[in-house]
C-alpha cells in the first residue's frame, strides 16, 4: 500500500535526520558552547578540579593553583608577575591569553580513574591538566627587560614552526593581584593594559612595509628587479602627494638592494608605481592582509591592500608603509618568518601539548603550513637584503662577533608632527640558519635604528649567551 | 570508592540502553514475522538489559546523594516494573510485547532522569504511571465484558452518535481551557479542576483520534466530510487560540495524515503542506509569542540573557556530555528551565550521553513503526486509521519536543511523551497505547479463531475423508 510506506518512509527519514544533526552538532559544537560565558559548567568543574599548570617549554611554571593552607580556598599564582600577563594572561573575570584559550582543558581532570580515587579518598579536589606552552621563559625575560620604560609589543618566533617563543606587551599588569586591581585597570581606557599589542595592536608599518614591496617586485619581474637602477634625489611626487627621505637623507645611485639597505623612501615610492596593482592584491591576499589571520587567539586583521585603481598618491604612502595601511607586530612578524623560512608562512600558535596531571599526552600541536607566499628565490633574495642592512644598513646596531642577524628596520610615522613616529625592528638571526625571528614595536620612541635595533640587540645577545 | 561505582555507571547506562535498542533494531530489521522462538529469548534479555539499567542508574544516583532513600525508591521501582512487564506478557499473551517493551524503557529512562531532578516528582509520576496502567490493564482484562456490553449498546443505535459525540466532546473539553484556565510559560496549557491541575490538550488526543477514526470509517455525504473537516480545524483552532501550538500542529499534522491514509489522494498532504505553512507565518506574524520563539530559534546568542535562554542552556548541556554523558548528578540539568518536561530530552543527554539520546529517538521510531505495522496490516478501515492515527501522533509529538530542544526546529512548548514529567500526559499516552493493544489483541484472537475454524474444518473433512475410506474398504469381501 503506498501511502502506508510515504508516511512509514517520511517519519523514518524525520527522525534518522534529526539523530544525525544531533551528533553533528554536538561533535562540531562543543568546545564553543562550553567556552561561552553564559554556560555555568566551568563553575561546576572548579568545584570539583583543580585548575591545571602552565608551562613553559624550558620547564618553569608559568601559572598554577596553590591551596591556601589555611582557609583551604585556592589561588592562581603566577610565578613570574607581569613578565608573562598578557600571554598566558589570567582566569578572572572572563580570562585571557592561554589562561582563555586552553581553558577547556585546565578546567578539566582526565588523570585515570583509579588515580582520581586516591584523590577522592584524601578528600581532595582532582587535579586539572597540564598546558605545555612554546614559551620560552628565559628569552621572554629577556624580552620583557628590553621592553622596559617603552609602550609597544615584542614578539619572538621560530620561522620553521611558527612556535611562539615569547611575546611581551608594555604597558602591562601584575596578573596575580589582577582581580584586586581590576577597576582601576579597566577604568583607564586610555592606556589599554589588558590589550595584547602584540597581537592586537595595530601600527603603521612603516619602512618595514618595504619587504612586502621588494616581494612584489621580485615575484613580478626579476630581471627587472636585477636591473632595478634610481637615483635618489631626496623627495619624489606623485599627483599632489610629495615624499622625502627619512631625515632629509639624499641617496643619490641605488640597485634594489641599496634602496633596501638604506630605506629609501624615493625608491621605494618609484617601486610603488612600477608594481602591478593586481599582482600585489593577490601576493597581500596570500600574506593574510585584510583577512582574519590563521591564529586562534584573538588577533586584529591588518589592512592595507589597496585598490585596483588606487591614486597614484596613494600608492606611494603605501609603499613606504604610511597612509591608511596598518599591521599588527604579529602578522609582521609571520611575514618576516615566512622570508627566513624559504617562502612558507608557518601558522603561529602558543601550546605545544595538553597533558594529564600525570603526564600522560591529550592533545599534541604540531606546526602546520599557512601557505607559499612567495618563492624560495624571492625569500633568499630577501634574506640577503636583510642581512646587508645589518652589515651595513640601518640595522648595524646588530652587527655581532659571534652571531650573524638579518633584518628590516622601520620608523612609521602616525602624526601630523613629523617628528612622532614609531621604531620598528623585524629579522632574524642566524641569518644563514635561521633559529628566532623577532619583530619589536616601541610606541613614539622615533627611529627603528636608534630606539628598536638597540632592544632587539639586548634580546638577541640574551638568546645566544643562552645556546 | 564512589568514584570507581560513578564512573562504571557512567559507561555502563549508555551502553546498557544501547544493547536495548539495538536488538528492538534488529528484530525490526528481520521483518514483522521474526522468528518465534528467538523473540521470547530476545525479549527476556529485553527485560534484564532495561532491570540492569534501572539499577546502575539508580545505584549512581544514591551513591552520588549518599541517600538511602533513594535507594530504596529505586529499588522499588526497578523490581514494581519488571513486575509489572512480566505481569502484562502472562496476562495478555495476545498483545504486541515489541511495544510494550520500547514504551517501558522509555518510561524508564524517564524514572531515572527525573529521580535525579526532583525524587519527589518522580514518585509522583511513578504512582500516577503505575495506578492508570493497573486500572487501564484491569479494562484490558476485562475486555470480553466490556465488548459484550457495548454490543449490547450498540443494539440502540448509538454507533451512529458515537462520530458526533466524541468530536463535541472533544471541542467541549479543549474549550474548557478558556473560562478555567491558567497561562503557563506564555500558553494557557493547564486548568485546575477540584484541586488537580491537567492539561486538557492530552486525554483528548486519544479521543480525537477515535472520532477521525470513526468518521472516516464511517464515510458518508460530502456534508459529513465538510463538517468533519470543520470541526477538525476547530480543535486546531482552539488550541491556537489558547496559544498552545506545539498540540495545535500536533493534531493538524495528525488529522492531514490520517485524511491521506483514508482517502488516498495526494493533495491532501500537499495542501495540508501548505496551509500549514502559511498558518505558521501568520502566527509568526499575528502572535508576539511565536515570533519570539521563531526568533530564538534564529539566533538565541544575540538574545542569550533573555529569548535565547531556554534553547541556549539546552544547548549548552547536550553538547557537555559527550557520547556517555556527564553521570548522573554530575552535570547541571537544572541550569536548563523546565527540565523536567519541555527539556527533558536535554537533561537525559547532558548526564546520560548523546549515545542515550540516540536510543530515545529510536524507540520512538521503532515505537511508531511498530504501530504503524499492524495498521498497515488491518484489514479494517477504522481499526488501521486509530492505529496509525495513534502512531502519527505520537511520534509528531517526540519530534517536536526533540527538535525543538536541540534546535532542530523552534521549540514549540511539548513534552516528550512517557519520559517528561507530567501526568496528564503520561495518563493519555498509557490510554493511547493500551488502546493500541486492545485493537491488536482482538485482532490476533479474532486470526486465532479464524485459523482455528479453520483448521477445525480440515480435520472434520479429513476424518469424514478417512471415514469414507475406511468404509469403501470393508466393502470388498
């Protein structure tokens, strides 16, 4: 009988559809739904467990739960203050940094039953799982010691992994008094101390854009790029747009890499109009610009790519990193690495593993690509640059016996007053085998040279006195 | 030591209710004429799987609260209902013991997650479950009585009034919810009467399943088909207007389906398609309260704090268990509102797994199907439309409620039949489903006698045969 079978048929597929999106949705949904705030079972799982241990890759704590002997109510401590606060960032009042990201797991106690029984027969609480974190705690005291007295960020990575190996924020806060000093901070909106610059802050890039513009050309053309021949006369125009070198500097004959080397605003302006707009939309697409970058902590989108049909005037302020165009230190810093790493932009991430409380693996990360953003002969090309600026550009603050770096400086401007401007530093070292890359932004402190290179000296010099 | 008892129940309840359904599965998926003999064992490890199950939940939940109380209810209730089922398989050899043991598991499911909420809720439901089956069981065994005495009856003529009657009846009752009634989460669902609150929408499911039934069974002038049409329409229309619209598209779904089985024609469920459609945008339009659940059901996270909070702790609890659930008592169930009947399915899935909620949409299935089967297999019109009509309404039912928690569908305000608390409910799914086995009962005895009378002949003709035989032989001498 037919219709007995299309009504049989039709409730059967009813139901089976509803059984499948259920398990669907609860397989896809259910880290999302318990991270929300509104959902009160981390409340309940506190109750029962102990908050789980950070740290870091070098085997310090970086954050952990210690019982108070005396009223037996727990506390989150963080062995190293504010040297690690927007980082691994706090529990309280809605959390942040790794504390957020991974809280899933450090609410949680996945230690084995039998374990949990002892624990239980003691009358104690479970105790949560371990985050083993990419952090290095020696280079980001290092970090957070050159950051000192400067606003701005520093972030330090390596190129082959995208392992975050430190990343500091100025001004910062003390995360162990955090709850304590929490009106006062989020009272002052002005200096946005909860705010991770290094990941969040957006900047105009400045003379550190000049890396981008050089990819461009060498993708583009590279016997053009070979050939590449200006003369600097100090100010260059477009429509009714006139730059000048940094300084009133005049360069007078340069290839691309003495333009590279010794920043020249002129040249790099004069690039600017020879590069084919919609070959650079596609290389500034591949790189991540104005598109949410492949990182799973809040991080802002940089946004510069420009029109196809862009003024000149406009093209210019871009190629020498000012006008509209902003980055974050962290994508500028992915952008450097992919160079160091022959082209392949890594995606970055701050945890290496999640373990049980005693050990036992839950979940590994393991490094994976963001994309080819540019050819290996582009990225050695760069690497070569970026190493004779140190030799003898404006990086040679970093000129060391014992190590040989690679790197881009910058000093973006962000006034009317030409005389504000913030120093950029992006690179890398050993230039020929690349271990760290780190990008460092001082807020105000004028010229990448003078104020970044220094920092980014003392941070270097700290790593290798430590191989 | 209660950690080791905690997490064995843990694993063990989901996989327990799992093994249940999966041989319901696959008895259904040897065919209705499953093997005799294997059905009575499959069914005996039935009923040890469903004890086994009530215990260990039972077991975790005392040891949880460190209540003997608990303890001893449980206990009760596990021995009272495999009592009860073995009772019911003796006394009424007849009826469909595949239904029987889907709708006790499920009611026990029920038992279980309600005991965690509100152990008193529980015994409630438990004696107001187990006093309508006594009594409907005892109408069930009183059946040759009683059919002697509606034959007697229907001496007068009164199954010409029985398709009148029952549909004014059943208008009459619905209405009452208007000069009586209280409003409830935004509907007027429930009424007091002498001091009992019901909810007039369920006892007269059954009842306007028997007058479609009848009607349809009874045919008749395109006047009676208009005015069955219209007096349909009018209990949709009253619970509309009551703002219940979850049972109001329950019965329009049920009487658009049951027209179709009767009839045969394909535009009736087109229609039905249609105009129920464009019945839901009007209400989504005309009701402030169905445009809120609309919208809820669009996106409850902009409206978390108020429209969204319902559907959102739901969702939040079903996708905390995991495939085993929390445990029971280890989750927080009651963080969503009215878990213990709109959101029941929920909480079963926040502390006994997503694997548990699996099964529950499959017994329903299996329930319906099963139903559905004999309906199929009837081969009179009004015992095949109350069947499937019982069925189409029970199963709609399971997947408004289900859909509507896990946001499936806009929530609509429904329980899930057997499982949520709620008597009124229970009381008319027991009715709807004792029903179902009393048709079938009279059918299978109605097939005993005919193959009897059947077989009796054969045997007469055959000795007559023999007889005739044997005296041709002697003749020869």
């Amino acid at each position: 009988m037919n219709r007995i079978k299309t009504v049989r048929v039709f409730f059967t597929v009813l139901m089976l559809l509803l059984a499948a999106y259920l398990v669907l949705y609860a397989a896809c949904s259910y880290r999302k739904l318990f991270d929300n705030d509104y959902n009160s079972r981390t409340r309940l799982l506190s109750g029962q467990n102990t908050r789980g241990t950070i740290y870091s890759a070098d085997g310090y704590i970086l954050a952990e739960t210690r019982t108070d002997a005396a009223d037996g109510k727990d506390r989150r401590v963080y062995p190293f203050g504010n040297v690690f606060s927007h980082i691994v960032g706090f529990s309280a009042n809605g959390g942040s940094g790794i504390e957020d990201l991974q809280d899933y797991y450090l609410v949680r106690s996945d230690i084995a039953v039998f374990h949990k029984a002892e624990y239980e027969k003691n009358g104690g609480k479970f105790p949560g799982n371990t985050v083993m974190t990419t952090l290095h705690a020696g280079l980001q005291c290092a970090a957070e010691e050159a950051m000192r007295g400067y606003r701005g960020a520093m972030i330090i990575t390596e190129p082959s992994t995208g392992r975050i190996l430190a990343c500091v924020s100025k001004p910062d806060f003390d995360p162990n008094t955090i709850a304590r000093d929490w009106a006062e901070i989020t009272a002052d909106s002005s200096s946005g101390r909860l705010m991770n610059r290094a990941f969040q802050g957006t900047y105009p890039p400045g003379s550190t854009f000049k890396i981008i513009d050089t990819a461009a050309f060498l993708e583009q053309d590279v016997q053009a790029a070979a050939d590449y021949g200006y003369t600097c006369t100090g100010t260059f125009s477009a429509g009714n747009e006139t730059i000048h070198c940094y300084g009133g500097e005049v360069h007078y004959d340069l290839d691309l890499t003495g333009s590279f080397v010794r920043s020249c605003n002129c040249s790099f302006a004069n690039i600017g109009l020879l590069l084919d707009r919609g070959k650079l939309r596609g290389l500034m697409n591949r790189m991540y610009f104005d598109r949410k970058l492949p990182f799973d902590m809040p991080a802002s989108v940089s946004r510069a790519t420009p029109e196809r049909n862009c003024p000149d005037a406009d093209m210019i302020q871009l190629s020498i990193g000012q006008g509209t165009a902003v980055m974050s230190p962290l994508h500028l810093n992915m952008i450097t690495a992919a160079a160091a790493n022959g082209g392949i932009m890594m995606k970055p991430y701050a945890v290496d593993a999640v373990l049980t409380a005693d050990g036992d693996d839950i979940k590994v990360f393991h490094p994976s690509e963001a994309g080819r953003i540019f050819s290996s002969d582009t990225a050695a090309a760069l690497t070569g640059m970026m190493a004779e600026t140190v030799r003898s550009g404006t990086a040679r603050g970093l000129r060391s016996e014992s190590w040989t770096a690679a790197g881009k400086t910058g000093s973006a401007e962000y006034s009317e007053q030409a005389e504000l401007s913030h120093a950029w530093f992006t690179g890398f070292a050993p230039a020929e085998d690349p271990q760290i890359c780190i990008t460092v932004i001082l807020e105000g402190a004028g010229s990448g040279s003078q104020a970044a290179v220094p920092a980014a000296r003392k941070v270097l010099d700290a790593w290798f006195d430590m191989q | 030591m209660k950690i080791y008892i905690m997490e064995t129940a843990r694993i063990l309840a989901p996989l327990l209710i799992l093994a249940f359904t999966g041989i319901s599965c696959i008895r259904r998926l040897t065919g209705i004429r499953a093997v005799q003999t294997m059905d009575r064992e499959m069914r005996i490890i039935q009923l040890i799987i469903k004890e086994l199950f009530l215990l260990v939940c039972f077991l975790s939940e005392a040891v949880s609260y460190g209540s003997v109380d608990t303890a001893v209810f449980g206990l009760t209730v596990t021995a009272l209902t495999g009592l009860a089922d073995i009772l019911f398989t003796c006394l009424f050899r007849n009826a469909d013991q595949e239904i029987m043991m889907d709708a006790s598991m499920l009611f026990a499911t029920g038992i279980v997650i309600l005991t965690r909420l509100d152990r008193h809720h529980a015994l409630r439901q438990f004696l107001i479950a187990g006093g309508c089956m006594a009594l409907l069981s005892a109408l069930l065994f009183g059946r040759e009585r009683i059919r002697s005495a509606l034959q007697k009856l229907s001496a007068y003529g009164i199954q010409d009034y029985a398709v009148p009657v029952s549909g004014i009846l059943g208008l009459v009752l619905l209405a009452m919810v208007f000069p009586f009634g209280s409003e409830v989460n935004g509907s007027m669902l429930g009424m007091t009467l002498f001091g009992i609150t019901l909810q007039p929408s369920e006892p007269v499911k059954p009842l306007f399943v028997f007058f479609l039934a009848s009607a349809f069974a009874a045919g008749g002038t395109k006047w009676k088909r208009i005015s069955l049409v219209t007096a349909a329409m009018g209990y949709v229309f009253i619970l509309v207007l009551s703002r219940d619209l979850g049972s109001g598209g329950i019965y329009f779904v049920t009487f658009v389906l049951m027209a179709f089985l009767a009839t045969g024609r394909r535009w009736i469920p087109a229609a039905g398609l249609i105009a129920g459609t464009a019945a839901f945008a009007a209400s989504t339009i005309l009701f402030s309260h169905v445009r809120v659940r609309v919208q809820a059901f669009l996106d409850p996270w902009s409206a978390i704090d108020s429209r969204g909070y319902q559907i959102t702790q739901s969702l939040f609890a079903i996708a905390y268990g995991g495939p085993f659930g929390a445990g029971l008592t280890r989750g927080t169930p009651k963080s969503i509102p009215f878990a213990e009947t709109d959101f029941v399915f929920s909480a079963v899935c926040e502390e006994l797994g997503i694997i548990t909620g699996i099964c529950i949409i499959l017994l329903c299935l299996l329930l319906f199907l099963r139903i559905f089967d004999h309906a199929a297999a009837s081969r009179e019109l009004f015992e095949g439309l109350f069947l499937s009509g019982t069925a189409v309404m029970f199963l709609t039912q399971a997947f408004l409620t289900i859909g509507g928690e896990t946001r499936f569908i806009p929530s609509t305000g429904v329980t899930l039949p057997l499982v949520s608390y709620g008597g009124s409910s229970a009381v008319s799914t027991l009715i709807m489903l004792f029903s179902v086995q009393a048709v079938i009962i009279r059918k299978r005895e109605r097939m005993r006698e005919r193959m009897h009378a059947f077989a009796e002949r054969y045997r007469q003709e055959t000795e007559a045969a023999a007889f005739s035989w044997k005296e041709e032989q002697e003749v020869p001498r």
